[in-house]
C-alpha cells in the first residue's frame, strides 16, 4: 500500500494525505507558519496510538463476548524532551457497558498490546527517503 501526501495550495502549509480512498488535511499550527486547518504530523502519530487501542480493544470485546457498548481513548502528549531522545504519551482509557472489574482490567491489557503501541516502543523503523525524477501531479 502507498500513502501519498500531495500539497494543496489553498493554504500556506496545507497537504492532503491519501490513504486507499480516504483524504486527510494536514496542516501546521499558526506558530509553525501554517493555518491550523488540520492535524499536524505529530497529532496524526498520537492519534495512530489512540485509534490502534481502540479498535483493538473493540475487536477483542467482540471476539470474547465483552458487553463493552463504548470506548474513548485520551492521549495525552509530552513533548518537552523530545529532542532530547523522549517523546511521552500516556493513554487513558474509558469504557461503556455492562463490564465487571476483571474485564475492565482485561480489556485494559488488551490496549496494551495494540499493534502501533508494539511498533512504537518494540520494532526498529528503518526509513529510506529518496527522490522521484518527474513533476508533482505529472505521469513520470
């Protein structure tokens, strides 16, 4: 699968982030010189996390008869030491239904064990970045 981010020149920071058939604006905050008319990369890692907890614990409710009717994930973002090697971010988790304690704390351990949360503090990223002969938007 191949993301694209395409810049859209109706803003002065803003791009669009294509994902198989669904688009997301991506913008920087008026601080970073953007417009603040989207989620900045940061907010859009935080909330791979957020949304990773989520639908895993969902599914395993699912999958093991939970009565669990809803879930919110909370990140929160600590960011003070990221140049410094330490990027925080703590989830906090609230679940809807008719869950006992064992459960609670069951589907607790499940959010923990998220794919993103794995790859995140788990796998090593390797990333390459090189550059395409051609034009934006042309068919090269």
């Amino acid at each position: 699968m191949t993301i694209t981010v395409r810049r859209d020149k109706s803003g002065l920071m803003r791009h669009i982030v294509h994902v198989r058939e669904h688009s997301i604006p991506v913008d920087a905050a008026v601080a970073g010189g953007g417009e603040d008319s989207g989620p900045d990369p940061h907010d859009l890692y935080d909330s791979a996390l957020g949304a990773c907890k989520a639908l895993t614990v969902l599914w395993y409710a699912r999958r093991k008869g939970i009565p669990l009717d809803d879930i919110e994930v909370a990140i929160e973002r600590d960011a003070t030491d990221e140049r410094k090697g330490h990027y925080r971010l703590a989830a906090t988790l609230k679940f809807g239904g008719d869950l006992t304690e064992t459960q609670r704390h069951e589907l607790l351990a499940v959010a923990g064990k998220c794919p993103v949360h794995k790859l995140m503090t788990e796998v090593q990223t390797e990333i390459t970045t090189t550059l395409a002969d051609g034009v934006p938007g042309s068919a090269a």
